[in-house]
C-alpha cells in the first residue's frame, strides 16, 4: 500500500471518528432526575395462575405454553420511590394487547378495549401511563387481554421517571432508527423526484424509481417496526404499516432482480418470481377482507422471504464469477444483497429472541438493520450517478460524432453535407432568406508557391474571418476546397452588402500585417423573393452564377486568365 493511499484511509479514519464523537456528543442524554428501570420482582397471574417474583423480560419461564387469543395476563409490584419527579410516568410497552393500568385498584389508564372487543386488529404500543405525584409506595397493576396468538415471549422492562426524561430516553434509544427511517424517506422521495425529472435521458429510470420507492418503504418498516411512527397515528394503524412496509420487500426484490439481471431461464424466474409476489398479495387480502391479521401468516413470509435472499445470493455469486452484468447492475446488486444480508441477521436476531429467549444486544440489533438500509441507499444513489454519467458521457460522444460527420474537419465549419441539409429545410419555410457564395481566390498560387501548409493557413484564416463577420445565427460551411458558403435566414433585417464589405476589410487587414500574399474572395448572393416558387437549390446557384460573374471581371482586371 503506498503512501498516499494509506493517508487516505488514515484520513477518512479521523473524519468518521471526528462526526461519531460530534454525533455522540449532540445526541447524548443525561437524565435530570432518576429512572427506574422495573423488570423483576413482579407479581404475575396468566389467567387462574399466579406466579411471583417474576423478572418480566423473561416471562416466557412461567408459561405453560405459548398465550392464546382471549388469555388474560397481569402484573403488578409496588412503585419505588424515585425521588422528586416532574410529571412522573410510567413507560410500558405492549404486544398486540389491550392495557389497563390501576393504581391501588384505582384505573388510571385503558387502552384497546374498545378493538379488543370489535375483535380489531391490536398492535405493538409505547404507552406513557400519568402517575400521581404520591406515587411511592402505591401498587401498580397492569391487566392485559391477549388480542392475537402468541404475541410475546417477553416484555421490555417498566420505566419509571420525569415524562420529559422519559421520552427522551425513549429517543435516545432509538436515535440510530429515527435518523435511519427518517433519511431514507427523505432520500427515497427526493430520488424519486430527481429521477421523473431525468426520465427522458436516463434509460435505467425503471430500475432507479423502484429503488426510490422501496427506499421510502424502507424507511417506513425501519419507524414502524420500532414503533416510532406510533408518535405520530394510531399504533393498530402503525402496525398494519409495519407489515404491509415488510411483505412488500419481497416483491421489490424479485422485481429489481428482473430489472438488473440478465436471466438466462426467464420462464422458471417468472414462475418463482410470480409465486413470491403472489404470497404478500394473498396476505393483504386476508388481513383486509377476511379479517386474518397480517402477523398471523408472518411464518409464511419469512419462507417467501428467505426464498428470495437464496436467488439474490445465488445471482450475486454468478455475477461475481461472470461479470455478466453493467457496472450499474453491480452497483444495484451490492445493495440489494446488503440490505438483504442485514435484514436475515435482523430476522435470526428476532428468532433467537423469541424462540431460543436469546437476550440480543438492542444497539447491534438496530445498528446492524440501519446500516443495511442505508447501504442500500447509497448504492442508489451511487447507481444515479453512474447512469447520468454514462448518459452524458453518451450524449458528448454522440455530439462529437455528429460534428464529426457534419463538420469541415479543417475550419471547423459546416461540410458540404450539412450545407445539403440546411438547404433542404430551408423549403419547408416561407421566410425570405440569403444565399451567400464565396470563393477564394488565388489559392492554387499560394499552394503551388508555399506549399499547402500556408495554403491551409489561408483557408482557416479565412474561416476565422467569416466566423467573425457572420455571427452564431447564421450558417457558414466550407463545401469545396477553396468554396464557401452562407446562409442568412432573417435576410429582411441584415445589410448583406455592408457585411461583405466589412469581411473583405478584414481580409485587408490581414494582407497589411502578413504581405506574403494577396488574400481575397468572390462573392455573390441571392434572395428567395428573387426566384418566387422555386427551391432553395435555384436561389443558390443564382448566388452562385452571380459569385462567378464577379471573379471573371476581377480576372480581366488583372489580366489574369480565369480557371474554370
């Protein structure tokens, strides 16, 4: 590794270091009162049975089996004394249950009973339960209703503390998903709009608004599965969001696979494709006709889902060996398996824990699913910028080789073949336009006196002559060796004569600083008014005839004999 190249990375080191410890240092928190965090030492009754000194995060060792629809849980313990608090609350979160909440058999708090009892959907809630400010020393008491089978293993421990305190708290666990979920909305909506607006000269724009577009769903899972959008609507509405955001990351990746792969057995692709979009649909179709909430079928998507990440690994390896597809492919898939990488560890971190009741290290958890999603955004983003940079890469190449076939590759001008094209539109106009022919003379002499270097030189600097006598709006080309031609299409509001005029002034001048030789020209024009209901090919060859008529006097001038 040579030098430079190790200052780089030592670089990029520092920078990361540097906004990590900024990032810290903004989103730290220090509560200014106590918290309690309230996980052992309840007293538990599932139904008929009661249990004590129970450690809530581990509730699942006194179950008998798995909690079934219509079980009745609660817990209680008394409340410690914090302290001084402001606004005391207690902070419990609960899985797809209904919650009352008593103290000293007194109910201060209900949510759900109302769905529960409609048999409506419950979800996953963060509830800020108001305490009294003697709260020490009272009993708590939490009733549940269980709304869907099996809808925990384990409970987040009961905090205790400030409501301001709280919920910071709250934020700062979960500052990693918020900035993730939030960035990805914003990105994946700014993406798509930059995106629609490039639609017509980028030819990947398919393949760039699907990633948009699953990149806000993205960021819609990531808010939801953490209940952070619960802050902001209904938590039953929050959920269904949650596995609509899920089950549609399937289809999203069969169909970006479609768009990026080159798929040798498209037949036996659609079929599996097909059948793993199929399933998500079924899902949403029993959840919002028949009534089978989503998280009911969720094993089932999970096997769609693993399905899916097995044919993403399987074309990532084969693209690896083959390099079989663009580099805006590559980039494309390196997203997609990333985020898919990340989202089978957040999903094995989800069966440890509810299965094997592995107790998982929440900040790897969600740092692990953020990074994922935000790789993925990135190569995006990375993919939009190769695609416009190949565009217009493209576009210039293009340019270059229409120049190329259309320009005089000595002046620079317009060749005889752009000039045959302008002629040609030129009656598809009504406006009067002119015709200008120009001829140099002399340059046999000066090509058989000083060589064809200075006959060369005698032409581009003509050519610059012309450029600056005749502006940008008019055409000039160079059709034949030592013949040129203009074409003014606003003839009504120039002076022609004075701009012949003034180009052979420049010619002078030139003559007066360089007096190797003579450099002069033969012109001639025409209007279109002057050839009423005939081509533009007439008009010029009366520009032409005239051009002619003019050198032949110039020659009997000097005597010379004309060259025809």
């Amino acid at each position: 590794m040579n030098k430079t190249r190790l200052l780089r990375i030592v670089a990029a080191i520092f920078i990361a270091l540097v906004a990590v410890t900024i990032l810290r240092y903004i989103l730290g928190f220090t509560p200014r009162g106590a918290i309690i965090k309230l996980d052992t030492g309840w007293n538990v009754s599932i139904n008929s049975n009661t249990y004590e000194n129970v450690d809530i995060t581990k509730i699942y060792q006194i179950f008998d089996g798995k909690l079934q629809k219509n079980d009745r849980v609660s817990m209680w313990i008394t409340l410690p004394d914090a302290g001084k608090l402001d606004f005391p609350v207690l902070h419990f979160k609960s899985r797809y249950t209904t919650l009352s909440c008593y103290i000293d058999d007194n109910l201060i708090y209900e949510y759900g009973l109302m769905d529960y009892a409609d048999g409506k959907h419950i979800g996953k809630v963060n509830h800020f339960i108001t305490l009294p400010e003697d709260y020490a020393g009272k009993t708590v008491r939490f009733t549940m209703y269980v709304g869907e089978k099996n809808p925990f293993s384990s409970l987040e421990p009961v905090t205790l503390g400030s409501q301001p305190d709280v919920e910071r708290m709250l934020t700062h666990d979960n500052n990693q998903i918020i900035i993730t979920g939030f960035f990805l909305l914003a990105f994946g909506l700014a993406f798509l709009c930059i995106t629609l607006f490039f639609i017509t000269s980028v030819p990947e724009v398919i393949t760039l608004l699907i990633g948009s577009v699953f990149s806000m769903s993205m960021g819609l899972w990531l808010l939801s599965c953490y209940n952070i959008l619960s802050m902001y609507m209904n938590a039953p509405d929050e959920t269904i969001i949650e596995y609509i955001t899920m089950y549609s990351m399937v289809p999203f990746c069969y169909v970006m696979l479609y768009l990026i792969q080159n798929i040798e057995n498209k037949k036996l692709y659609l079929i599996t494709a097909i059948v793993g979009c199929t399933i998500p649909i079924m899902q949403y179709i029993l959840h919002f006709v028949f009534g089978i909430h989503l998280r009911s079928t969720l094993l089932l998507y999970h096997v769609d889902g693993l399905v899916g990440f097995g044919l993403i690994i399987y074309f990532a390896q084969k693209n690896l060996r083959k390099r079989d597809i663009s580099s805006s492919s590559m980039i494309q898939m390196a997203g997609l398996c990333g985020f898919t990488s990340a989202e089978v560890v957040h999903l094995l971190f989800y069966f440890a824990s509810t299965l094997l009741h592995i107790s998982i290290y929440q900040p790897l958890e969600k740092g692990i699913i953020s990074i994922g999603c935000i790789y993925f955004a990135m190569c995006q983003l990375a993919n939009y910028l190769v695609n416009i940079a190949e565009t217009y890469a493209t576009k210039k190449e293009n340019i270059s080789l229409s120049h190329l076939a259309y320009a005089d590759g000595l002046t620079n001008l317009a060749n005889r073949a752009k000039s045959d094209s302008c002629l040609q539109s030129l009656n598809d106009t009504e406006d009067d336009y002119c015709i200008i022919s120009i001829d140099l003379n002399g340059l046999k002499p000066v090509n058989d006196k000083f060589g064809h270097l200075a006959g060369d030189k005698y032409i581009k600097d003509f050519a610059k002559v012309l450029g600056n006598t005749f502006g940008d709006d008019t055409f000039k080309a160079r059709i034949g060796g030592d013949e040129f031609l203009v074409i003014i299409k606003d003839s009504s509001v120039v002076d022609v004569s004075a701009l012949i005029g003034r180009m052979n002034s420049a010619l002078n001048v030139l003559n007066a600083l360089y007096p190797e030789y003579r450099r002069s020209v033969s012109t001639g024009y025409a209007f279109r008014h002057e050839c009423p209901g005939q081509s533009s090919h007439e008009v010029y060859l009366l520009a032409d005839q005239r051009m002619y008529e003019l050198k032949r006097k110039m020659h009997e001038e000097l005597g010379i004999h004309m060259r025809l």
